[in-house]
C-alpha cells in the first residue's frame, strides 16, 4: 500500500512539472497563413523568391512559347510558298511578327540561362510534312485551322505564365506578347470564315 501511495505521489509530481512547463512558440506571424494577412503587415515577403529569380514555370513557358514561335515562322514560309493570296499575306506576317518575338524570347531565355530547343516539337514537324504535301485549297484550308489551333495554345501558354510566372522579364514578356497572339487568333478565324464562305 506505501508502495502504491508512492508511485502515485511520484505520477502527480511528475505531471505538476509538465504543467508548470511553459507551451511551446507559436510560429512567427510572416510564416502562418498570410492569405488572410493585411498585405502591410511586416515580415509577410519573407521568404518569397525575388522576382529575378525564374522558376519551373517561367522555364517551361520560355521552351515551349520557342518551339511554338519557331514553328509558326517555319509554317508561315510555308504559307507564302503554297498558300493563296490572303494566306500568303497572312503567312507573311506570322514570319515578320514571329521571328521578332523570337529574338526577343531568345534574349529573355538567355539572361536567365534557359536553353530554347532549336527544333521543332514533333506535332508542328507533323503539320509541317502535311502542309509540304498539299497546295490550293486545301492547304489553305489545313494551315489556317492549324494557325487557330497554335494561337489558342499559345493564349493559354502565355496567360498561364501572367498568372504563375516568377521571373518580372518573363512576365511582361508574356503581357506584352499577349496581345499580338490575340490578334493573330482573331486574324486566323477571319480567314477561315472567308475561306469556307467564299
């Protein structure tokens, strides 16, 4: 019985020492959920990387908007070999405007050590061999609904990167590229109404 009181006195002590301990820290206020955070409040960027920094996202959108810029110079010479008078206006000015965002994009992806591939990916050397076979109409055709399909990706490509983009140049790379690709896709669909209703 002695024995049992004791161990019980021993218990009890131990657990009055764990609750006089004080609780542990709780965890500094720039690292708890800063979504809710007034955005003034000191400390919230800690630990955010800078805006000079690219991360997996900026990388990949400067590699595939390349392939697919390059592609669109490639099928636009294309356009102006074989394509109808409307299509070879409308190939030439994708060479024009896609060869000068190349240059810049090539800059962009150099400053922050991004290697662009220099070829094309194997769905637009898949539509460049079936565009090289056709001629008249129906190249016409095939290369404009090609263009629409390109520019659409390339819309989603570049407002993904506005929105998930780190790096501050390739971002306004993408703002400022944005509205070009637009007018491109809207050019592409007036070309295929005029194609189809003619």
């Amino acid at each position: 019985m002695a024995r049992l009181s004791l161990l019980t006195l021993g218990f009890v002590i131990i657990a009055a020492v764990h609750a006089a301990d004080p609780p542990p820290p709780s965890p500094a206020p720039e690292f708890t959920n800063p979504g809710f955070a007034n955005p003034d409040t000191p400390g919230l960027m800690a630990g955010k990387p800078t805006a000079t920094v690219p991360n997996t996202v900026d990388m990949l959108f400067l590699k595939q908007l390349g392939m697919g810029s390059r592609a669109e110079v490639e099928l636009g010479k294309l356009a102006k070999q074989r394509g109808g008078d409307a299509v070879k206006t409308f190939g030439g000015h994708m060479v024009d405007d896609h060869s000068a965002a190349n240059s810049k994009l090539a800059s962009l992806a150099r400053s922050i050590h991004v290697e662009v591939p220099e070829t094309l990916d194997p769905d637009d050397e898949a539509m460049r061999r079936e565009l090289s076979g056709l001629q008249g109409d129906a190249f016409n055709l095939r290369y404009v609904d090609s263009q629409i399909v390109d520019h659409q990706k390339a819309v989603e490509l570049l407002i993904h990167e506005i929105g998930s983009g780190q790096h501050g140049g390739t971002r306004q790379f993408a703002a400022q590229t944005l509205p070009t690709v637009m007018a491109h896709l809207e050019a592409a669909r007036a070309l295929h109404d005029q194609l189809v209703n003619r």
